[in-house]
C-alpha cells in the first residue's frame, strides 16, 4: 500500500475509546473519510488490535511501536516480522511515551527497509530530531512532549522547534520526511504545520477523545483539500 | 469464558511459525483437539495478532504480556481493558523474556481480578514462585529459564524446584495454582508435571516448531485424556 | 560491622545538599550523634560517594542501589562486590524511585548473604511487602510512594499499610525485620514506627534538607533513648 | 582539569581486579605514566569508587555513567552534579553495556555543557555515530559491541567502520572528537586507531586485565611517544 502526502496519521494510544471493536469504528471512519476526499489518513491502533484492524480497513495501518528483536522466542515483544504479517505499513518508534535507545531505533530503520516497511520516528527536540534523521527513517515526527495532549499545537506555541527540525534533517538526511506532532486539534493546526516544512501531522486525543470522530477529521484536512 | 484444568498453555512468543495468518491457524487447530477432547488448550498469541485470533476462536486466549498503566495517553503499551476489549480471557505477565517490577505484577493482579481477567504469572526459582504468590495472581508458572526452548523438561531436570514452588504458594497462598513450565515437549512431561502438583503446563516451542501442530498437541495430552 | 537495632537509616537520594564533600559532611554528623547516643544511624550516600565516605567514617554505610550482574564486563552498574570492597556493610534495593524485578532481588539477596552484605529491600504496599519477605533479605521497608517526601508520616496516615505488613512478614519469613519509611520527620514519627512493630526508619529529606542536620538527627532518636 | 589529546581513557567496568583500593591502584599507575611521559591517560572508576579515586589522583577522572535527573528525590541515580562534585572531569555515556535514549543523551549532553562537564558518548555504528555527533557531545567513541573485550581491535577487523564513523561525525559535527575503542590492547592498536582519524582510545580489558599494569599502559602509549 502506497502512503500519500500530505499524511494524517491518528494514533489511538492507549485510549479506552478507541480499544477493540471502538478502535475498528474509528479505523473505518478514517477510511470513510480518506476514500470520500483522497487525502492520506493513516491509523495506529491499540498493539493488541493491529492485525484484527489491519485486516478490516485499507487505509494505511501503523504499529504504535515495535521491539528490536528478531523473530523467536521473546515473548511480549513485537517483531517487524509480526507487524508486516499483520497487514500494516511501517510503524512508529520512539515515542515520548515509549522512547527507545538510538541504537535499537538503528536496528528497526536498518531492518524495517529490507521488509519495505515504513518508520516514523518521533523526537522531541531539534537535536534529537537530527539525531534520528541521521539515522535514515522514513520519517521523523517531532513532538515536544510537553504540548502533548494540550490541545495547544506546537506550531503556535514553538515554531522555531519546528522549522529548526525541518532545516536540521534537510542538512543532515534530505530524504527523510518530517512530521509535526504534539497539540494539534484543528485545520487550522494542519494548515500551519504544512507551512512550517513538513509534510503531514502526527495526532491522537485531537481525533480520538472527539465526540464526532468523523468531524474532527473532516475538520483537520480541510485545508489539505483546499490547496488541492 | 471458564477456564478448566488441567490447562495446557501455548505461547505463541515471536515465533514466525506462529504469526499473523499462521498464528490463526495454529489457534485453530488447537481450537479443533480442544473441542474434540475436552481439555482445555488455551493460546497466548503475539500481541499484534490478540483480537485477530480472539475474535476467531472459542478457546481461551491470553495476552503474552500487559503493561501495568491505565488507559490513556501511552502509546505502544497493553492495558488490561485492552486486553480484555480484545476478546482474550486473561494475561501471562513476568515471562522470563519480558520480566517486570513486583510492584507492577502487584498492580496487575489487583485490577485483572476488578476486570475478571485471569493472570498467570511466570517465576524461575522457588522463591520468586513465592514472592509472586503472595501478589495472589490465580495462577503462577515455575519455569527455569536455562531450561526453556530445551526440550529438557524441568520435570526430570529439576523436579524439586517444582515441588518446592508448589509447597511454598501452598502455604503462602494456596488459591494460587501452579503451572509447570521449561522444555516441556511430549505427554510425558505433561504427566510428571501434573505428578509434582501442578494443574497443567506452560509451552511454546515444543508445538509451535513442532512440524505437525495437531499431532504435537494430541501427544502432549494423551495423559490427561487416559486419567480422565 | 555490627548493625544494630533500632535502627536510622538515612538515603541521601540525589540530593545537591548531601553530594560529594557535603555528603561526607552529613554523614560525620550522623557518625557522631551515633557515638554519643549509642543509636544505630546508618547512611546511603549517593553511588559515587560510596567508598569516599565508606572509608571516612566508622558507622554503618549502605549502597542506595545494587544491579544484579556479577563482576566483569559491565560498564555504569554497581555490583556486590563492588559495594563490599567500598566499605558498605550492606545495600537498599527495590527504592520506589529505582525498583527492579522480583527474580533481581532474589538473586541479589542470595548473593549479599554469601558476601556476608545486608540487604534492605523497599516495597510499597502489603502485599509487595509480602513478596520481597518471601525472597529473604534481611530487611523490607515499606514506604507507601505517595507520602515519601511529603512529611506526612505513614504511621499516622495509613498505619494499617504497617500493621498490615508487619504481619505478612512475621507469617512468611518471620527473620525477616520490618523498617517503616514514608513521611518520617521527628520522634514522634520514630516511636510511632517502633510502637507499629517495625524496628527501625528509613527517612531522607527530614534529615537531608533540615537546616541543622544534628539537631534533626537528634530529634528523630529521642524517643530511642528515653526508651533504653 | 584540561583534557588533552592523544587521549587513553581506561574503562575498569566493574572488574573485580578494579574494585576498591586496587581501582586507586590502577589509577594511581595511569597517573605516575602520565606524568612521567606527558600523556593524557585517563580513568573511569566504578561508580562507587568515582570521588575516593578522583579525590587522590591528578589525572581525568569519568564516570563510567550517568542519568539524564537533576538533583533531588532519586535514589540509586548518579546525577551530573554528583559527577562534578565527587571531582570527576566527566562522564562517559551509552556504552554497549548501559545503552540509554536518544533523549536522555541529549538532555546530559546540554547540561554536562553548562557545568563545564565532557562528555564521551559512546557508539556501535556509524549511523549511530553520526546521531550522537548531532546531540554535540564532546566525544564520541565508536566501538562494535562484538569486539569489545575480544582484543581484535576495530582497527584491524573493521577500519571501514572507524573512518565511516569519522566522517560522518565531520560532516555533521566538526566540533565532536572521535574515539575508538573494541580491542585496543597493544600500542600497535592505538597507532592504528590514530591513523584513522581518531583522537584516541576507550579500552577496558587491555588494561584493567593484563598481568602488569604499568607495562601494559606503557605499551600502548609507545607510538604516541614516537610520535611527539
């Protein structure tokens, strides 16, 4: 599966309405929206909902983390191998929430290119986010951690952090795409990440703890749709 | 869903032989001697594949592993209330290859037991075996880890760590029921296992890798079906 | 060295206050309230000062943390070995502020005992308490998280946590002695511990961040002496 | 203290041969070398022996680790403030052996800046390398973890990787300093190490295990003698 840009990609976290059969319901809402409007909504549901979600949607399907270790006999891990056998893309990595050391995060962009599947990688700082760019993700999401979940997106409370990330990976691996990340709720948010450099918005509560998931959504690509 | 004894418990691990479409068809086959035999066979299938696999089958699953955290902002975590959205009975917790913190089993525990989940924690000595009994997990799995993947069961190898483990969660907690584990491979090892006081036994390489999965598992309980 | 009972131990945690020359000084102040008064007060300097201080004064010195690893190639990590060769006669463990797992704690109170070290391990509710009895070491403290650093003793706000675990513990490992931590201050803490059936304190910030720390150290042990 | 360059920083890991008073042995041995012939050779003790070595000696002491917390309620935690205070010049970071995040190296990196602290943040690949560099440590040391204690330096089995690591770091980050370490044992090693544009080694067993102490220091610092 092909994933377009700009990329909107909703992370369910470990949000109770968006666990089991309510995580589906929101998965298929995205897929409503992105075949209605042709703009890329991706969706990294709940670990334990992966492939049952995977294998219901076809809209681009991300893990919300994976280990760095090889198929086998490690249990309560999740392998590459598992989230290709799941039906997903690629997967994230690196979490605030779930932060891993660079050299595993080297391990899983090295091997996740031989299974052609696709990294996003989340950092906090402009540092960090150059460190993960030379690292060679498909993309980076920055995130300062302590905009998460405020509703107050990073692109008006801490553009240089942004436009600071975008200028660092170009120098450093041009390939890599950057994401925005952290407080974004409305179109408005998207609008402005787009201008800062980046290529698509990494988001969860802003989708997931709205009472009208397919109005948040619709919201948040409106300007995507308006600059086609 | 009720869980009988003896148990036989199958860890899918990160086993490739067992993973994503294969791991479903591993679940069904042990679904399928289940149902013909009347012992209980239960799987513990990669995290990745949990409500995949649950929603598929009418045996009892488990989690590999859960996260003490509630639901909510954590991202690539597994929470009991997803665990249990995912249609899966209960969790294994501590396995040897994902050990954790007693303070967190001890959280783990007290919330499956308000959600009805079921717990099965994993210890390597008789005095972890101990220690964890005193958390009051409904089962605990004595496993040696020098023994697992052997197919050395610790039945032969070491008989007197099992009957110690089960003297010590007797007196300690005796609600609490043990689960043999390491290198169990044949029934055989399924019969000493029962012989030294356990309810059933712990597994994974000794059928997932084996080349006939449905042959692996009527072996390993001819001896219960002979008792009954 | 020879630890007496009652017994006060302070953890100097992280502490800028009780750091490198300042530690020393702390712990010469506690040395000399110890000789006057005859009362057991022992010190857990931070790791890097251990054998500095260790081999500068003549009251029993404690290591805040030990890792499970036997010597050798092992960068950053604090072994036994190393703890016993700076002059400690012993090691916390477990500290809510740096817990391990269960099957770590075994092996490091089986390894203090053949090394001839005490151990102190932490727990945070009865039932973790009961947990780490059951692996033996030579001493549990329970400290509910909550109140640690708050002033707020444990023996009045939630003295059952005590009796609770005092109990567990007489009924598991009954050589297994009880120290109470959390929110420890005065004298009257200390003799509310003692009444409680614990046989010592483990307190930090009521003796590190005290203006006058031997007017603090004094003020804990009162109760101490009018008792002998 | 000035750090110069050549630079041979001993690692005593937590070798038993290392441990208390024969760690002030050892670094009493670097430091009469030293002195006798003008190299900078410095030491990172165990981390309980970290201010009772650094206050005795006159050579540059590291800390083999530290973590990413401020002073304060932490226990079992080397903070940078306890690094500085017990006399050390710096820390080491994210060897093999004590990897930590991206993050947490960014954040000490930032900090050791501002209390005139070096840092040495070690490294497996030249990916990884480059990512440190661009979190602008002081140094880096590039070592593959399968030939660290194996005494097959890097140079020899694996130069590619040395100048690869070289490079990338003078792209990113000019200003970082490039050691190498895995295998050095002999002065033949570390000419090698400087030939590929390092500024000097970090080695452990070649040192810390060999028979005499003094001769086997001598012997590696032999080609940069010649050299001056």
């Amino acid at each position: 599966m092909k994933v377009g840009f700009p990329l909107i990609l909703i992370n369910f976290k470990a949000y109770k309405e968006a666990s089991g059969r309510r995580g589906l319901e929101l998965a298929k809402v995205a897929e409503k929206v992105s075949k209605d409007t042709g703009v890329t909504i991706a969706v990294a549901p709940q670990l334990t909902d992966l492939a049952f979600i995977a294998s219901q949607v076809e809209i681009p399907v991300f893990s919300q983390h994976v280990d760095a270790v090889e198929p086998g006999s490690h249990t309560g891990h999740v392998t590459l191998e598992a989230v290709r056998d799941a039906g997903a893309v690629g997967t994230m990595l690196n979490h605030s929430e779930r932060r891993v050391r660079a050299d595993q995060v080297d391990v899983v962009v090295k091997k996740a290119r031989e299974l052609r599947l696709l990294t996003v990688v989340c950092s906090n700082t402009p540092e960090v986010t150059a460190a993960m760019a030379a690292l060679g993700p498909d993309m980076v999401a920055i995130e300062p951690p302590e905009l998460i979940g405020t509703g107050i997106p990073v692109s008006r409370a801490k553009p240089e952090v942004v436009t600071s990330s975008v200028d660092l990976v170009k120098k450093i691996n041009p390939r890599v795409k950057v994401l925005c990340g952290a407080g974004i709720t409305t179109g408005e948010d998207v609008a402005a990440a787009l201008r800062l450099g980046t290529v698509g918005v990494l988001l969860a509560s802003g989708v997931v703890k709205a009472k009208d998931w397919e109005k948040a959504i619709r919201g948040l690509i409106e300007p995507i749709i308006k600059r086609a």
